[in-house]
C-alpha cells in the first residue's frame, strides 16, 4: 500500500461508522445497494444504509417515459366561437324592433355601434325614360346657360349610389338606458348616364352629389290612429352637380326631420328645410326653393316581407304649389339566408313627375319613368 493510500485509510477509519454510512447515502451519484453491500465489514453501518436507501426508493416518483413536449398533458383550450351576426341584445337587424328603430338604430337593442358602413337611400341601376331632355340647361343668372345645344337622348341609365355611418351616440341620451340617440355623416351620388348615345360618345349627362349630417333624437310618443312618433331630427345638407360655369348648379340646405310608424306596416316620414342664404352674385340656381320646394313628406307601405310602396311629395309652400310627385314600386327578389328571408336585391319602379329630378332639371318639369335594380340593405 503505498502512502496516499495509507492516509486515506486512516482517515476513514478514524471517522464514526454512522458518519461514513451517511456520507455514502447523501452522494446522489454513489448511492444504491452497491455502496450498501460494500459496507461487508461493519453489519450495523451496512443495515443502517440499506434502510436509508430503501426509505429513499418509497419517495422518489414512479418510474415512466421522460417528459417530453410530446407526452406532457396540456390543458384544454376554450372553444372558439367565430361570428358575423352582432348579438340578438344589440343587432340592428333583429326583426323584434320595427323598421325605423333598426334604421336610425334608436334603441339600445337595434344598435349597432358606430363607424360602420350602412345602407342609406337606395344602390341602384335603371333604365329611365322621360317626356323631354334638357339639352341646353340655364338660369336665370349671367353666364349659366350652356353655349350650345346637346342631341341627349330622352333614354338613358342612372346609377344610384348611397352610403352612411354613424360617427357618434349618446351626446344627449346618456343616461337613458334604453334609448340612443346618433349622429350620422351620409353621401349619395345620382348620376344619368347616357348610354344610349353613341353618337356622343355616351357621356354622364349629369352627376349630383349630396353629402350630409344628419342628427337623430329617439322618441316614442303615442298619437292618434295607432301611430308613434318615433325620432325626430336635425341635418346640415349640401347638393351640387360638381360642375364649372356655366353649368354649376348647388345649394346648402339646414332640414327638420321627424319620422312615425304605426303597426299596420306604414310609415310616414317629413322633412321642412330651410335654404342657407348665398350672395346673390353668385347663386347658381336662384329660385330654386320655389321650384324644387321647401318641404317633403314620404308615406310608405309594406304589406308583406317582399313588397314596398311609397309616395312622396315635395312643396314649394308657396301659392304657385311648385314642387313634385313620386310614386315606386319595390319587390325584393330573392332569399338569401336559412329562415327564408328576402335579401337586398329588389325590382325597383318609380314615376316622377315635377321638378328637380336632378339639379341640372331643377327648373325644369319632367315626367320620368325608371325601372331597374336596387339594393337596399341597411
């Protein structure tokens, strides 16, 4: 044996014989019945060891496949629920609430938040016919008449388009649990389009653009006959074909609204309005109040899901009684969805007799007939 053998039997021997069990037991790495039966020569030290390694057996876990992303349990996710549909406590499309409710979305059920696209008038293609053509339009002021005569045809095509969005709620009903009040910013454009005149290279005849602002207050007052008044209401609107001398024609206009309903599927909607004054000098269209009107009221009927009708009159309020009568027809013409209800897409006929079928026309009477396709879905 040689000396650094020898040393490290002599300190082992000197240690107690509890001690040298125990330090075999707390290595992790030389622990084991291995280490226990090499204890031949002290039987107390080797029994003492074999109890602690079988005590350290009954603790450790019970033997299985390593942990591996593979095997380990994961907790189950929550279903996803993907939807389009706005909840039925708050869906400006429930049929529960009525048709003026969903429209101006005067509840707190018929809401459907802001700074979405909705429907306003209607998104149409037609084919219109009239008694005349204004082929060289004027007014009454210097320099606004056309320079020379257009061969327009009485035939043409006109494009509807109509867009809004409420861009605010609650300014003055915060405290009305079920009540809304809105602030609305809408645009409708109406162009004809003369599409059946190659000879002049089928231009847009006229295009008129109407932005406004518009302003909603819900009420539910009860009135005679059945009828509610359901809104009342308050717009800032302006109206111009976009063209330069001489054929600018605009106007600026600030509108009372009010709309009721009973439930026998009618409404009656009116507008009074009031001309914002301009500078004589530059009034493209001076009389225009007097011809186009100053107020109009809109009954409309549905007597079932597919079928609308509607009459509205505009009046000058004037004794010469200027202004004009409009009568339509819309049939939806399809289903689109599981329960059967019609979709978007109608059959849309309108006559129109009067004034201000289009602000080049506004001081001119025409009769119009259009027939064509609407959407209207809100």
């Amino acid at each position: 044996m040689n000396l650094f053998a020898t040393l490290i039997f002599i300190v082992a021997s000197a240690l107690p014989v509890w001690a040298r069990a125990q330090i075999v037991i707390e290595n992790p790495a030389e622990s084991g019945w291995r280490q226990c039966s090499n204890l031949s020569g002290d039987n107390e030290a080797r029994l003492r060891c074999y109890d602690q390694w079988a005590a350290q057996q009954a603790e450790l876990p019970t033997a299985g496949p390593p942990a591996t992303p593979a095997n380990i349990p994961a907790a189950t996710p929550a279903p996803v629920v993907i939807t389009m549909v706005a909840p039925a406590a708050h869906d400006c499309k429930n049929p529960r609430f009525s048709e003026l409710s969903r429209f101006w979305e005067l509840e707190a059920g018929s809401d459907c938040g802001t700074f979405g696209i909705r429907g306003y008038k209607p998104i149409s293609l037609s084919v219109i016919g009239s008694d005349s053509v204004n082929t060289q339009p004027d007014s009454p002021l210097t320099d606004h008449r056309a320079t020379s005569a257009l061969d327009f045809n009485t035939t043409e095509a006109r494009i509807g388009l109509s867009v809004r969005t409420k861009i605010a709620q609650g300014l003055l009903t915060p405290d009305q649990t079920l009540k809304r009040d809105s602030l609305w910013f809408g645009y409708s454009q109406q162009s004809n389009w003369q599409i059946f005149s190659g000879d002049l290279s089928r231009p847009f005849r006229t295009t008129d653009h109407e932005p406004e602002l518009v302003y909603i207050y819900p009420t539910d007052m009860d009135l005679p006959g059945g009828w509610r008044l359901r809104y009342a209401g308050l717009a800032l609107n302006h109206q111009s074909n976009g063209q330069p001398l001489p054929l600018s024609r605009s106007w600026n206009r600030s509108i009372l609204m009010a709309g009721l309903e009973n439930d026998a599927g009618f409404q009656l909607l009116g507008k009074l309005w009031y001309r914002i004054p301009e500078n004589a000098s530059i009034d493209d269209n001076p009389e225009i109040s007097d011809l186009v009107g100053r107020a109009e009221l809109t009954g409309l009927w549905r007597p079932d899901l597919k079928n609308t009708l509607g009459l509205t009159v505009r009046h000058a309020l004037r004794a010469q009684g200027n202004g004009s009568i409009k009568l339509e027809w819309l049939r939806k013409l399809s289903s689109s969805d599981d329960n059967g209800n019609p979709s978007g897409l109608r059959l849309h006929t309108q006559l129109f007799s009067g004034f201000g079928d289009s602000l080049i026309d506004y001081n001119r009477r025409r009769v119009v007939l259009s027939v064509g396709l609407s959407l209207v879905d809100w």
